[in-house]
C-alpha cells in the first residue's frame, strides 16, 4: 500500500508531484488506520494517482493543486483542480540531483501555483518562479519541477562579410535551442549554396 509514501504522523507535502506509482492498493498516498487524528496538508501539488484510505486520521487540507481523482470525502479542498492528465513529461534527467518530470506546454501546472505558499526553489535547485510563457510575468509552477521556458525569445542579424551572408540567431533565457528554417523565393540549396555554422 503506499506507492509513492505511505505516512503516519500529520505531514505537509508543498510543491511535490505523484504521479506513475504503483502498489497492489493506493498507488498515490497511504496512511494507516493507527495514525488516529493525523492529517495530510497538500499545497501546490500535482497528485496524479486515487487517493488512499486514511483509516482514522484526521482527513487530508488540499490547496491550490491539481488532482487526477476528486477529493475524497475526508477532504478540505480550496482552489483544486481537478485533471485527468497532469501534462508532463517522462521521468528523467532534466538536471539537477535526481530526475524529475517536467509539466508540458499546455500542463495544469504551468503559473497556476500559489505566490504565497510557493517553495523558493524546485528539487533540482532552480529558483522559483520562472517566466516560462515569456509574458514578462513570473509565476510559479505546481509540482516539484519549475518550467524554465516553453520556448525562448531570439534577437535575429543578418550581416555580409565579403560575399557571405551572416545570419546570426541568440536565444535568451535557455541553455540549448534548435532553430527550423526553410529557403523561399531563391534558388540557394543547403550544403551547396549554404551551411548552418555551430
């Protein structure tokens, strides 16, 4: 019982995901019939798995989260939304100490989190909050893994050194970016009129 913890004293998960667990009974969240008067306090959280019997504890505070599965009965929710699919991507290497899924474009997660209750920082150390809509405004994520960005903003030159077009693209705000392009309007072909220079 139990998949992602199984808890038996009063316990406040902020700015966690559950999600992908599994367990032969309440792959999310267990505690318990012993734990008598204890409560779970969810904040700012992604719980993507049914919600498991608290037996006699106290009940579960949900706030500001996102909830694959409606509250249960033994719940106070306040500004919860509930999701089928929580909108993020693989569990893997996104940087930091330990793996992490990242909330997708279009994610709940996505600047839906509370500014007040909000941790400082995601588990792998990157500050909160980001601008990952690039709106000029920073909001935090739900979950355990903040959105750095969705896309990024790139200042485009185009130069002439001798006879040798210069085009030059510099992202902001990323670390690695790809750029798509395409040749209109010409008769210049890629590899014998033209090269992408790293």
């Amino acid at each position: 019982r139990g998949g992602a913890m199984q808890l038996r004293s009063s316990t406040t998960l902020n700015n966690v995901t559950i999600e992908g667990n599994t367990a032969g009974t309440f792959a999310g969240i267990f505690m318990p019939a012993e734990s008598f008067g204890e409560t779970v306090t969810i904040r700012n959280s992604l719980v993507g798995e049914p919600f498991g019997s608290l037996g006699n504890a106290g009940g579960y505070l949900i706030e500001n989260s996102a909830v694959s599965h409606p509250c249960p009965e033994n719940a106070v929710c306040t500004d919860v939304q509930v999701a089928g699919l929580m909108g993020l991507g693989p569990l893997q290497d996104n940087g930091g100490f330990s793996e992490s899924m990242l909330p997708l474009a279009g994610s709940v997660a996505l600047d839906s989190a509370s500014a007040t209750t909000c941790n400082s920082s995601d588990q792998r150390g990157v500050p909160r909050p980001q601008d990952a809509d690039l709106d000029g405004v920073s909001v935090c994520d739900m979950g355990a893994a903040e959105v750095r960005s969705l896309g990024f903003a790139a200042e485009v030159s185009a130069s002439e050194e001798g006879t040798e077009p210069l085009i030059e693209v510099k992202p902001s705000g990323v670390v690695t970016a790809s750029v798509d392009f395409a040749v209109s309007g010409g008769t210049a072909t890629e590899s014998s009129d033209f090269a992408l220079a790293s």
